[in-house]
C-alpha cells in the first residue's frame, strides 16, 4: 500500500479544493491518500492569531484579508507577521515537527499545495521520499516595492533545493520555477491549475430547462457571481448597482461561507431575476447553465470558466496583492476582461455576443492538469517501487 500525504491548509478555499481534487484523482486501491490541514494539525500552539486574538492565522485570513477586503498595507502586514514572527522565529520548531511527522506516518510520497513553508517542508523530508510542490497560484508574487519586498516572504512557492518535483500552471510561474531548480527534469509546466475534472467535461445537460427548474427568463443572458469561497460583502452594493442600471441579465449568486451576504441578497429587491446560493458543492453545474462569469481574479475563477468556454468579467476594483497579475495575465491571453465599477461590468455584458476573439482563445485553451499531475505520480511511484526492489535484490 502506497501512502501519499497532500499538505493543504484552511487559508481561502483554492488550497483545500485542490487537496480535495487531488486527493479524488490519484486515489487507487493499493493507495492511502492522507489531507493534512498542515497549520491546524501540526502547528497551531505556535500559531500568532490564537496567541493574540484566540483565533487563528488562517480564520484571520478569512475574515479580515477575504470577507472584510482588508487593505494592500494590511495585507502585506499580515504577511509580514507570519514571516517575522512565527515562519522565521519558529523554523528550527516547524522543521522538527514536520520531520518527526514524516517519520511517523512513513510516506511513499508527499504532496504541497501551499505556499510559505515548502522550505522547511523539504527540508524536513531529507529526501526521505519524492515530493512535489504544486502551484494553486498561477504565478509566484514578486513584490515591486523595496520597502516590502523586506517584509514578504520569498520563495512563496519554490524553493532552491533540487529535490521536489515543482509544478506550475503558466509559462511564467515555470520560468519563475526554473530559476529555482537545478534539475530541469524536475520542474515542469501543466497546461493549466489543477481544477475539478468536472469542469473539464462536456455538457451533458439540458440547459434551458435547468434554467426553467431556477424561474429564469428564457430569452435573457444568465450570469454566474462568484468570488471564492470568503465572497466580500461588497457584492450587495454591486447588485443593487446593476439594478439602478437596469442591467439586462439574469444573475447567480454563489455566497459560499458568507452567511450574512447570503441573507443581505436574498432581502434585496431587483428588478433582474436573481438566484441566491450559499456555499455549494454545484459550482460546476451552476457554472454550466450561465453565459457569463463575474469574479475576483482568483486563479480557481479564471480556469474554472475558461475550462467551460465562458466569458469571464474580471472585478479588479479590489486585488489582493498576491492575485494583481492574474487579470493583465488573462487579458493579455484574450481570455477575459477586467472591469472596476458596476458601469464598467454592465458594459462587458453588452459585449457577449460579438467577442468572437476571446471565444476562440479559450477553445484553445485546454486545461489537463489533473490528469498530467496524476501521470506524474504514476511515474513518481514506479520509479520509487524499482528503486526499492533494486535495492533489496
């Protein structure tokens, strides 16, 4: 029986769904897959949050950087804080920790979708089985500001170490990884970020009637809302924005773990038709019976619709700063279009039906990732099962 172990954690939800996909697409009856929530399993006595507020980084990240739009200035400070005082103070502590793990649980192979400590996680492994750092984001973040670029972390993603295999989802974040890694073997480029193979199969579905089961007019475009698990609560003011313009679609929104959003929109008043979901594990579905998709730049939102052949509507009016090359990337590949206010989003929806260009582009645009990262774990593992006979014979 082969043991993999995927370390993910609670920040956001792209990391966890990845975990999650992966976990589903590699599993195989001679295989046990182990999710790590790597900061609440192994390291939250040392976490900053609970020490100080009684709650942790990462429900921090949540509420404060996701829901409430915390500033750029409080997000790099956030980031500061993590770095200077629990990454850099406690590594010689997260290391022995994460190797005392790994010697306990015996991997065959250890997986990373998230960024910040795959030093101290390589580290740790001391080549005590393969290992490989995938990418969520579609590039690692470069800080362009030299009073920041003290205080963030570097090599969020990779690391200067030729043991991990390191996988990235674009041409950019490959070539970042390259600088990284002396084995050019190890490092490769999938044809995109690892999302839920659902996205990437056909329609099966009739969708004007799935649209009728909703109450949606047939003969008016439907939009799908969607910002990520944590959705900022500023999306009421947008939908009461497009209704003042007298916006001539029909919208689904996706509210995920917030709550209160959820109940603010389901009180509002509109003049469109609106369907108002909670969180969901139908995203994918919902995603198939829309036209178009309104979101932040998330790397998850821009692959998800590309993957379905929709247009994407890109709210860059408020960007991480992690996640401020995602929208120039995407519209420098003509598959999506930003906008900053309600006038602006109401005006790319006036566009559906003549952009042909970014309609081509994205057919184009074929995301195997989650099959080409389970090839290579075959390979991994059979590579590693030869390697173990050779050596007993």
């Amino acid at each position: 029986m082969k043991k993999i172990i995927i370390l993910s954690n609670e920040s956001g939800g792209g990391h966890k769904q990845t975990a999650k996909v992966l976990a589903k697409a590699l599993q195989r009856e001679d295989r046990n897959i182990r999710i790590l929530s790597t900061f609440n399993e192994l390291f939250i006595d040392l976490d900053v949050g609970e020490k100080l507020f009684g709650c942790s980084g990462e429900s921090i990240y949540n509420t404060v950087i996701l829901k409430k739009e915390a500033s750029p200035l409080v997000y790099r400070l956030f980031f500061g804080t993590i770095n200077y005082l629990y990454r850099i103070p406690n590594q010689k502590r997260l290391i022995k920790r994460l190797k005392d793990f790994f010697n306990q649980e015996k991997p065959d192979l250890v997986i990373s979708v998230i960024p910040i400590i795959n030093h101290e996680i390589v580290t740790a492994l001391e080549e005590q089985c393969p290992c490989v750092i995938i990418q969520t984001d579609l590039f690692e973040y470069e800080e362009t500001s030299r009073l920041w670029a003290k205080v963030i972390p570097k090599e969020v993603w990779f690391v200067n170490n030729t043991h991990p295999y390191m996988l990235s989802g674009t041409e950019k974040g490959y070539q970042q990884a390259l600088t990284y890694h002396a084995d050019t073997h190890k490092v490769r480029q999938l044809s995109g970020t690892v999302i839920d193979p659902l996205f990437l199969q056909p329609k099966h579905l009739d969708v004007m009637s799935e649209r009728q089961k909703l109450g949606f007019n047939m003969d008016k475009p439907v939009g799908m809302v969607l910002y990520g698990g944590y959705p900022p609560e500023r999306i009421l003011k947008l939908a009461k924005a497009l209704d003042t313009l007298k916006i001539d679609a029909q919208l689904i929104f996706i509210c995920g773990n917030n709550e209160k959003l959820k109940n603010q929109l389901d009180q509002l008043s509109t003049r469109y038709k609106k369907v108002v979901i909670g969180f969901s594990k139908e995203v994918p579905y919902f995603m198939s019976i829309s036209d178009f998709l309104v979101g932040k730049p998330g790397p998850g939102t821009i692959m998800e619709s590309i993957a379905l052949g929709l247009p994407s509507f890109l709210d860059t009016s408020h960007v991480m700063p992690h996640e401020s090359n995602n929208a120039p990337w995407a519209e420098q590949q003509n598959l999506s279009q930003s906008f900053k206010t309600a006038q602006e989003l109401y005006d790319c929806i006036s566009t559906l039906k003549t952009d042909q260009d970014s309609a081509k582009a994205r057919q184009a645009f074929v995301n195997k990732a989650v099959y080409e990262v389970s090839d290579l774990v075959d390979e991994i593992l059979l590579a590693s099962s030869t390697d173990d006979t050779s050596s007993a014979s």
